[in-house]
C-alpha cells in the first residue's frame, strides 16, 4: 500500500507503468523474456481501458449459496442482493423501494465454479506474476461468506472444488521449469496482530521489514519452502491449515480467526543477447558483454482474510472479544487505508496495522491485485454486506504501478565470471609464455646476429686494412715506375740531345768534308761509327720507350688490379682464404716440428729417468751385496765353531767360497751395471772353482739342514750358482730344484723365501727348467708367498720368477690357473718401483707370447690376463708407472690391442684413448708403431674413433 500520493479512478485510465527506480538489479526495457507476452500484455497501447485495467486494482464480487440455515427458512428467506451478471452489476435492497447498483469487474452467482472464479479473477495475476511482477489476490467479506472456499479450499479429492491457492501453483508448477526457475512458499498468518508461520508454528511475532529504498515488504524471519510437485502443494497447505488458528464462533464453526496469507515466491532465469548495463549494488553501473544472466524475480500474495463482522452481532465474548477487535481494527485499518488510496489521500495510513504494512505493496504499489468480495444472499445481513460492497467499490478506484523486477542472476553471473576469468587467465599465461619464448628466440638471434655483424666488421676491417696495404704497395710501386719512367725520358731526352749534338756535328762535319777532301775518307767512317752509334742510341731509345710503354701497360695493369681489388670482396675473400690456407700449413708444420721435438724431449728425459732408475738399482745392489757378504762370513764363522769335522772341512770351503766369491747375490738374472757384471762374473768364476772343490752335492746338502742359518746361507750360495747356466742343469740334476721348492713351500723364513724365490728366478730363465718348475707346482707356492710377504725385495724375486715364466707361451694356462698372474697384478699394492718394474716385464712377456702364437694362428680367444682384470689394472695405473717401467706396460698394452678377440674389453675400458696416447707419445718405436697398427686395422677400434 503506497504512502505517497494516492491514485484517483481518474487517473487510473492515465497512470502509466513505470520504470523501476533505485532497484539495485533493475534493469533496462530491453530485457526480453523467453516466454511471449501475455495476451493481456499484448492489448493494443490505445485501448486506455485495456491499459487502465492493467493498473488498477480488480475487483470481483462472488455471493455464497444458501447455507444450510438460510435454506431453512424456506420462503421466509429475505434476500438483499440481486445480481445482473450480464451487466457487472449487482442490486443491493436496503429494503422494498430502497436499493442500490454497484458495478464491478465481475459478479459471480451462487452457482459460479472454483475454475471460473480462478480464471477471472487470479489467473491473470499469476500471469503477471510469471512474468515478473508482484500480484495479490485477496479475499474480503464477512464472516461465512466463502472467503476460505473461495482461497484455501484444497479440494484433494475432488479437483474442481480446488480454490485459488491450490489452483494458482498448479498454474506456476505447470508454466515453468523446475530445471530453471524456483517457486518456493512462506505460509503465515496474521493473528492478534502477531504474524506466525503456519509452515513452522513455533516462529511467531516474525517482524515485517520495510526495504526503505523500494518499498518493498519482506518477513525474513519465515520460512520458505521450496515446492516440488502438487502433492508437495498439498501437503504443506495442509500443515498450513491445521495449524491455522481456528475459533468456533456462534455465526461459523469454522470461521477463520486470523487473517492467511500465502507468499509464493517466485524466481526465473532469462537471458540477453545484446550487450547489457547494469546496475551491482555498489550502484555503480558496469556494462557486461555477452549473455548476461538475470532472474525474474516476483511473488505472488494470496490472502484470505479474517472475517469482518460487527462484535454484538458475532456473538463474541471474552478473548474471542479480543479476536474479533483485532480483525476489525485490522480491516478497518485496510479499510481506511484504501479509502485514502481512492480519495488520492496525501496520507495513506499502512502503518496504523501490521495488516496494511504487510500488503502496502498490494494496494497503491507495484503488485498487480485482484479482490474478491464475498457476501451472503441473506437480508440479515444487509449492513454487512453493504459495507463489504462498499469496501469492493472503494478499492476498484486504487490504482498500482506494476513493476517488473528483474535482478541479475549473481550466482550465475559470478559462476560465468568467474569461468571466464580462469579461461582469460589461462590464455594470457599461454600468450605470456609464447611471448617469453618469442622474446627468448629473438634475443638469441639478435646476439647471433650481433655476433655475426661484429664477425663481418672485423673481416671487413681486416679486408680494409689489407687493401689499404697493398693499396699503398701498388702506389708505392706506382711511384718507383714512375720515378723510373722520369728517369728514362730524362735519359732519352739526354740521347736526343747527343743525336742532336751529333747530327749537327755530322754536318759541321759534312761541311768540313767538304772543305777537305782529305778527311772525307776519315768523317766517312766517322760517320758511319756515328751513324752505327746514333743506330744504337735510337733502338736503345725505341727500347726505353718501349720499357716505358710496358711500365706505363704494368703501371695500367697495377691500378686495374688495385681497383679490382677494391671492388671485388669475393677476391678478397678468396686471398684471404689463401693466406689463412697457407698459414695453417705453416703451423701444421710448426706444430709438427714443435711436436717431433717435444717427443725427443720426452724421450730424453725418459731415457734419462732410466739411466737414474738403473744407477739406483745398481747402488741398491751393491749395498745388498756387501750386507750378503758379512752375513756370509758371520756365517761361516759360526759353521766353522759348530759343525763336525767333515762339516767343519765343508765349512772351512764354503768359508773360503764365500770369502773369495764376496758380493754374492740372487739376483744376477737381472744385472745390468757394467762394473757389477765383471765382480758377478769373477765371484761366478769363484763359484765354479768351489763347486769343483766341494761338489754340489755337499751345499744342496746343507739347503736341508736343521739350522736355520745354515739354510740361509745355503741358499744363498745356490741361488748364486744359478745364475749361471752352466750351474743350473747341474743344480736340477742334482735335486736343488726340489730342495728349493721344498724350502719355498715349508719355510716361515723370509731370508730364505726371497734368496729361494731368487734361485728359482734364475732357474726359471732356462726353458726346460721352466717346465719342470711349472709341473712341480713352482707358480703355485711362488704365489703363495707373494700373498703372504710384505718384504718388497722378496716380491720382487717372485715377480721376477714369475716374470721369466711368462716368456713361456706353453705354460700360460697353468700359470694362470695356478694363481701366478693374480699374484703378480697383487704384489703392485707394495707400490716399490723394483716390484712394479717385475710386474710390468713379466705382463709384456705374456702379452708378448700370446700375441705371437695368436698371429701364427695357434691360439684363439680372449687374453688370459684380461680374466684376470689386467686391462682394468693398467688404465687405472697407467699414469703412475715410472718411465722404464711404462714402456713395458705400453708393450703389454699393445701386443694385447692386436688381438681382435680383446677388442671388445679395450674398448669398455676405455683402451682406445690409451692405444690414441701410445701412437702418440710413446717413447719407443715399437710400442708406437704396435699402437697405431691396431687402431688403423681393428674395424671395432676405428668405428670407436669416428
Ligand atoms: N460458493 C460456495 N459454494 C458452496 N459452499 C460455500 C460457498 N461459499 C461458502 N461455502 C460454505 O460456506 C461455509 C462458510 O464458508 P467459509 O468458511 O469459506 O467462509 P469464510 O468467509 O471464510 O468465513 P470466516 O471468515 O469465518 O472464516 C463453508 O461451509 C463453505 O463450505
């Protein structure tokens, strides 16, 4: 019910539909529903009526059928209406010769159907309502009339008694699609001036909020419920009655004692096409593009009122007192209120009732609002019926300003939003990284290109500069033609001076001739030598012209090619290229140079780490040999005191051996020293002479004595006497061999592992005897006290051994089988150079050996020392051999390399840049040549280098 200026019947014809103001989802006409208008929408401008009848409040009048005790009264029943539905009009008869016409929208008989009812009088406002504005459909009259029969009657069983509330949502549920749209119900009603929610009885006194902006009334302390289907309908109008207060009066039992109302809420979805303004509610105006989705939002108010009586005539008393003047001080207050609305009442008084706040929208507001009055036919009830009448007509004269009311949809919209957000965010992520990318690509081309134009500037520069050059050489040379070319013509012009001078002495003498015929003879000949010399100056003049000629031709020639020069890059280019070929040659060949000495260099220093690694040996030695001879003497001194008489003459010889073969040692296989040689030899001489003397049998004798001492010395001796090979045969035939080995294999003592292991070297440098200490287990026990010693000399009298065994094809398997090759690879962890130097002599004679009867085709396969992890040994140590020691590793290295069978295993290793090194840095010949032979000949080697 609006407060501001009221709306007279005679503007109702007038009053145009306004545009919502200050809503804050409001939105422009160019909204266009999905649904076609309705016909009643659809009236032609022109028709005022038509127009007016949108506006202005509607209102029918429905009369009640007899009850049960008006038909009682039979034809004493007193009527005072007559209704002329034809017309619209109804005849109210104060009495017989008083009555009154009141014309209304619509009159409905006694007989006049729930549907028909419907149809005229609400179903146009759920029109409306469905298409977004606000309705109300209300129900007045007195008490008894039909208003709850005409509203709320449910008619569950029988549909066609159904009233308008049921009838209006099944006309909602039909229209629209839940998918979409939402129709949701608040059922309250209005008792004592206290609204309750008859959808959940226990919220009472809920307040009614004002929306000061728009007017608009809102309980948002009830509930609302959304519906599902019909039978949802019927069931929540159900609980909706049964709570509904009811109170027994005399006149109804029962009459409704509060006033009803049914908010149905409504909200459907709609889209735009064209681009949209619309207003958030920061009341800031955003234009969005696109399908914009907005919601209708509308409701629709169906209200059955309390019934209006007079307080005597109901019979009241006590609190239905109270009842009954609340109802009236309610409908009064409807009632003044419409009364203000239809005089267009500066003061429209909606606050006086909580009735009037609750439908100040429906009268004089945006709803658009239908009114049924309901009376009863009886006489009795005249004054009553007048007032309602009267109340019907009053209200026909209000006119509302319906309003369509759209929002945006925010959920939506913040849902499309928000998609659309992410979809943007990820595609300007995707542009930023393309455009990092594109930016990445062009920086990179951009410094290729700097590169490439700072290249070009100074091949440019240096072209210049090189033109320049020769600029200046040509011109250079230019001059000195020149200068040559000036030279000559002052020269010829010297010579044509002198033929001048001789021509006009040719005539003086001509002259002279003349006067004397005497000296004719003489200038004659003069002449002639004049004319032969002039014949000569001339040609050489024609000459010098010539060579001027062809200097000036050169001089062409020069500054053609200087400008040629200038203007041909191309030439340039390929001069430059030239010269740079040239260069390199040059320092190819200076790098080759450079290298062919580094080698020498290289090859020098090693060959002089040699000589200083021998000249340590060889002081070594000397050393040992001296110690050998003093414990010697000690030794014999000692048999001398001890031994018996036989044994002392034994001694008394070895004593003599010793003292004359002084600087006996057991390693003569390996002596290199000159001057150790010569005392070798004579203490060898020394030897043989004692032997001679002793007999060997005597000394190999002592190799099993229980003395220890004796034993060392012993062996000693013997092992001296076996580095010579007149001595050895005789040692073998003798037994020595075995008593060796039996020293070898049963004695704790050190002295006697390292003289043995000595003995058995030297032995072992005779093939046949190689045989038979490979058979009788020698490169097993030399094996064994290789594991067991840390003394570096014994190792190294066991490398040796083992070393001499090596250069023996035939015994490779069983050496190796017998645990000599891992023995040989163990003793490196001793780290001492003679040890390594044995090792390193002894892989080179293996490699060697199996090298050769693999190329004379007598063996096949992979090198027995690669099982045993030789390959891996050498490239792990490669670098930390000394020099004399290297070049047997190399050699072993190679001679292993020219086996195609090991190709696979050098390659794994990594061998191929070591076989690269060798060709390369080598210092000796062999091991050089042994290297490149493989890599040039291996296919797998060369696929490895390319
Ligand atoms: N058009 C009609 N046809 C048949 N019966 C009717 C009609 N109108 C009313 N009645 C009956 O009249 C009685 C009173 O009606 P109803 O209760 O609807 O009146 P009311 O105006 O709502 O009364 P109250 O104001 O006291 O609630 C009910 O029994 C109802 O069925």
């Amino acid at each position: 019910m609006a407060t501001g200026s009221g709306s007279g019947a005679g503007r109702a014809s007038v009053r145009p539909v306004d545009r919502p103001r200050g809503s804050s989802t409001a939105r422009s006409k160019s909204v266009a529903p999905r649904r076609p208008p309705s016909p009643a929408r659809a009236r032609p401008a022109a028709d005022h009526d038509a127009t007016a009848d949108l506006c202005r409040v509607r209102v029918a009048l429905r009369i009640r059928p007899k009850n049960a005790d008006e038909l009682a009264q039979g034809a004493d029943f007193d009527t005072c209406v007559e209704l002329q539905p034809e017309c619209k009009k109804l005849k109210l008869k104060k009495n017989n010769w008083a009555s009154e016409s009141y014309q209304f929208d619509e009159i409905f008989g006694e007989n006049s159907s729930q549907k028909r009812i419907y149809e005229v009088v609400a179903k146009p406002v759920v029109e409306s309502v469905l298409e977004g504005y606000n309705g109300t459909v209300m129900a007045y009259g007195q008490t008894g009339t039909g208003k709850t029969y005409t509203v709320g009657q449910l008619g569950k069983e029988d549909p066609s008694e159904r009233g308008i509330m049921v009838r209006a949502l099944e006309h909602i549920l039909s229209s629209m699609s839940l998918e979409t749209d939402s129709v949701a119900v608040s059922y309250l009603q209005l008792y004592l001036e206290s609204v309750q929610d008859l959808l959940a009885p226990e919220k009472t006194n809920i307040p009614i909020v004002e929306d000061p902006k728009t007017g608009e009334v809102s309980l948002p302390g009830a509930a609302i419920v959304e519906i599902k289907d019909l039978e949802h309908v019927f069931q929540l109008l159900q609980i909706g009655e049964t709570n509904r207060h009811a109170a027994n009066t005399k006149m109804n039992t029962e009459s409704s004692r509060s006033h009803a109302i049914l908010i149905i809420h409504l909200q459907r979805s709609l889209k735009i096409k064209e681009e949209t303004t619309v207003s958030i509610p920061s009341d800031t105006e955003h234009t969005l593009p696109g399908d914009l989705p907005l919601v209708l939002k509308s409701k629709l108010l169906i209200v059955d009122l309390a019934g209006s009586e007079r307080i005597d005539k109901s019979g009241s008393e006590g609190h239905m007192i109270e009842e009954a003047k609340f109802i009236n001080l309610s409908l009064s207050s409807l009632g003044k209120c419409i009364n203000a609305l239809a005089e267009n009442s500066s003061h429209i008084p909606t606050r006086d009732s909580k009735l009037t706040r609750m439908l100040r929208d429906s009268f004089g507001g945006t709803a658009r609002t239908s009114l049924v009055v309901t009376i009863g036919p009886s006489a009795r009830h005249y004054s009553e019926t007048s007032s309602t009448v009267l109340f019907g007509q009053r209200a026909m004269k209000v006119v509302n300003t319906i309003r369509l009311k759209e929002e945006v949809d925010y959920e939506t919209l913040y849902k499309n939003v928000e998609n659309e957000v992410d979809h943007l965010t990820s595609e300007m992520e995707r542009q930023q990284k393309l455009r990092h990318r594109e930016k990445m690509q062009l920086e990179k081309r951009l410094k290729e290109s700097e590169t490439f134009l700072n290249d070009l500037r100074m091949t440019s520069s240096m072209q210049i500069e090189n033109l320049e050059k020769e600029k200046h050489q040509f011109e250079y040379a230019v001059k000195r033609l020149m200068q040559e070319l000036e030279e000559k013509e002052g020269r010829n012009n010297v010579l044509s001076e002198k033929i001048v001078h001789l021509e006009t002495s040719l005539n003086e003498k001509k002259q002279q001739q003349l006067e004397s015929f005497s000296t004719t003879q003489i200038l004659a000949e003069t002449t002639k030598t004049y004319e032969k010399k002039m014949g000569e100056l001339l040609r050489e003049l024609e000459e010098e012209r010539s060579r001027s000629a062809s200097m000036k031709g050169h001089f062409n020639v020069l500054e053609q090619q200087l400008s040629d020069a200038r203007s041909s890059a191309q030439f340039q280019e390929n001069t430059a290229r030239e010269l740079k070929r040239e260069l390199s040659k040059i320092t190819q060949t200076f790098t080759s140079q450079v290298h062919s000495l580094e080698e020498k260099i290289s090859q020098l220093v090693s060959e002089k780490e040699l000589i200083y690694e021998e000249l340590k040996s060889t002081q070594a030695k000397v050393q040992d040999e001296a110690s050998h001879r003093q414990s010697l003497e000690a030794e014999v001194l000692r048999l001398k005191r001890s031994k018996t008489d036989n044994c002392a003459e034994e001694s008394k010889t070895l004593c003599g051996m010793v003292r004359s073969g002084s600087g006996l040692g057991s390693e003569a296989f390996m002596h290199k020293s000159g001057n150790l040689k010569e005392t070798l030899a004579s203490q060898r001489g020394t030897i043989s002479k004692i032997f001679e003397e002793v007999g060997l049998p005597n000394v190999l004798a002592l190799l099993k004595s229980e003395e220890l001492e004796v034993q060392i010395h012993a062996v000693k001796v013997v092992a001296n006497l076996a580095a010579e090979d007149i001595n050895q045969e005789k040692i073998v035939e003798e037994g020595g061999l075995d008593a060796l080995l039996s020293l070898l294999e049963t004695s704790e003592n050190t002295t006697i592992h390292r003289a043995t292991a000595g003995a058995i070297a030297n032995l072992a440098m005779n093939v046949s005897n190689q045989a038979l200490i490979m058979n009788k287990g020698g490169a097993r026990l030399l094996a064994n006290i290789a594991s067991k010693t840390d003394d570096p000399q014994t190792m190294r009298m066991v490398a040796g051994a083992i070393a001499n065994l090596c250069g023996n094809e035939k015994w490779h398997a069983m050496l190796k089988q017998d645990g000599g090759i891992k023995a040989l690879l163990g003793m490196f962890q001793t780290g001492h150079t003679d040890v390594i130097a044995q090792i390193a002599r002894g892989l080179a004679n293996f490699a060697k050996c199996e090298s050769r009867v693999i190329s004379q085709g007598h063996k096949k396969g992979r090198s027995l020392l690669i099982e045993d992890g030789v390959l891996s040994w050498i490239m792990a140590n490669s670098t930390m051999f000394p020099p004399s020691t290297r070049r047997h590793i190399e050699l072993a290295f190679c001679h292993l390399a020219q086996n195609v069978e090991n190709s696979r295993d050098i390659i794994i290793t990594g061998g191929i840049k070591e076989l690269l090194r060798i060709s390369r840095e080598s210092s000796r010949d062999d091991a050089r040549n042994l290297a490149k032979k493989a890599l040039n000949s291996n296919p797998a080697f060369l696929k490895e280098i390319q």
